[in-house]
C-alpha cells in the first residue's frame, strides 16, 4: 500500500465520521420537528425533505455515488424515473375519473 | 472456469462484474420498496381518517433502532475501509459490530411486534397497521439477508482474503453496498409510519 493511498483512505474515514455525526444531527431533527404538531402538508414536506438530505448523505458517501462511473449514473437515473411515475400512480385517481375510469 | 471481470474492470462498462450486478439487484429493489410506498400513499390519501403514527406506534425505540442502523452503516463502511488499508483484524471487528447492531435491531423490532400484538393489534386490524407491518416486515426480512451475507465474509467467505484479497474487498463493498440501502430506506420509513 503506498502512502498516497494510505492517506486516501484516511481521508475517506475522516468523511464518513463527519456523514455520521451529521446523519445523528438530522435524526434529532427529525424527531424534533415531529413534536411540533406542524400542519400535515407541512410536516410531510419537512420530513420527506430531512429524509432526503439523510438518503442522500448515505447514498453519495457511504454507498460512493459521489464518484461512481457514468453506467451507474444512468441505470439510477432510469431508476429513478420509474420511482416516479410509481409514486405517481395514486395521484391519477385524485382527478376523478379523468384517468382512470 | 473462473468468474469472469470480478476484479479487473471491463472496457465496456467501465466496472466489475459485481459492482454493475448489486447496482441492478438495488434498481429492483427501489421499485419493490416504490411499489408498498405507492400503496401506502394511495390507502392514505383515500381513507376518511388517518391515525398519527405516534400514537399507535413507539417513537423512542423507532429512534434508538435508526441510530442502532445508521451506525451499522458506517462499521460497514469502516470495514470496507480497513480491507483496503489491508487491515484483516480490524475489518473483522468492524464486520462483527455491523452484524451485531443489525442483531440489536431486529432484537427492538421483535419486542416492538410483541408490545402490538399482546395489545391485539394486527395486520388485519386497520389498513395502518397492515401497511405498517407489510413495510417494516419486509424491511426485518432485508436486514436479516444482509446480515447473513455479512456473518458469511466474517467468517467461511473470508477465506478469499488470503487467496484473492483484491475479489474479496470487492465482495464485501457490495454487500457494503445492500446493507446501506437498507438502511436508506429505513430512514424514509422512520418519519413516514412512526412521525407522520
């Protein structure tokens, strides 16, 4: 192993102490804000989006999506839009009967 | 025959056989994990009431579980870590404790489902607790298959290491790689049933 690799990987640790602490961090809030009783569009909207930030820390830090090669990039992205159009789906029976008849 | 590009990284694809294979078997499992969050928004959206999850469901121990998970994910990774600064002893204790907190949460889930049905709350109850243990049962189902993975490259599958420490660094990043996704979707299940 040789010394420039060796601090790499020091530095990559020193990275995933940081996501960890910042990943406990965002748990608190998580359950803070919770113990406000927001309105449930809002308490929805704040949640999704500290879970958001959590995901997205263990997915480009731990999981390397930071600086992974492109073929993973695209699988994800037709990945993701298909999660999408998944989540969509009940959104089309809120129109009634314009979709789904 | 040997596996082929377990290691060495194909031109056309830029990675290893592997690394492309858990990424395909982790898109699968985002439209598994899609397909029960659709359901759920669905059955929610279309119900006349809707309880809290806090008041059906325990918050604390929900929450001592998340952190239990996400500091499984970074033994995981610290174990990944050690292989590559060629550090066998301390991969397998940080492989241990990943497997072992992965043990503590299942250990929580066990009483937290015991607590529900001893209070005669089931699936079959109301559509919130069906949707509550169809997701959080699946999820139990996911740690356990990572956790055997895991207790595998701790122990017989370790083997490789002396032979082929290149391959099994590699093996151990992709089962890396499925332990923390499982812990990506518990920190969307947390809010959603327990929070919201």
């Amino acid at each position: 192993m040789t010394t420039d690799h060796a601090a790499d990987i020091d530095r990559h640790v020193r990275v995933y102490i940081t996501v960890f602490v910042a990943l406990m961090v965002l748990t608190i809030v998580t359950v803070s804000i919770a113990e406000f009783h927001l309105p449930l569009p809002i308490a929805v909207t704040v949640a999704l989006l500290v879970a958001t930030i959590k995901g997205s820390l263990v997915a480009c830090y731990f999981m390397h999506l930071i600086s992974e090669k492109k073929l993973i990039y695209a699988v994800l992205l037709l990945t993701a839009a298909f999660f999408a159009a998944l989540l969509a789906l009940p959104v089309l029976t809120v129109h009634d009967g314009f979709w789904i008849r | 025959m040997d596996i082929p590009y377990t290691v060495e990284v194909r031109r056309d694809t830029g990675l290893n056989n592997g690394k492309i294979g858990i990424w395909l078997f982790l898109a699968s499992e985002v439209m598994l994990f899609g397909a029960l969050f659709a359901s759920y928004i669905l059955i929610r959206t279309g119900a006349h009431s809707w309880p809290r999850g806090d008041t059906i469901l325990n918050v604390p121990l929900a929450t001592f579980n998340t952190i239990v998970l996400i500091s499984s994910s970074v033994t995981m990774v610290m174990a990944w870590a050690s292989l590559m600064r060629h550090r066998f002893g301390t991969f397998r204790l940080y492989m241990g404790g990943t497997i072992l907190l992965g043990f503590v949460f299942l250990v929580v889930k066990y009483f937290e489902y015991g607590h529900k049905f001893h209070d005669g709350l089931f699936p079959s109850t109301n559509n919130f607790l069906a949707i509550y243990f169809t997701l959080t049962g699946l999820h139990m189902l996911h740690v356990f298959g990572g956790m055997c993975v895991n207790a595998y490259f701790w122990g017989p599958g370790s083997k490789l290491w002396k032979t082929n420490p290149e391959w099994f660094t590699n093996r151990v990043e992709n089962s890396g790689l499925f332990w923390h996704f499982v812990d990506l979707v518990w920190i969307f299940l947390f809010p959603t049933l327990y929070l919201l």
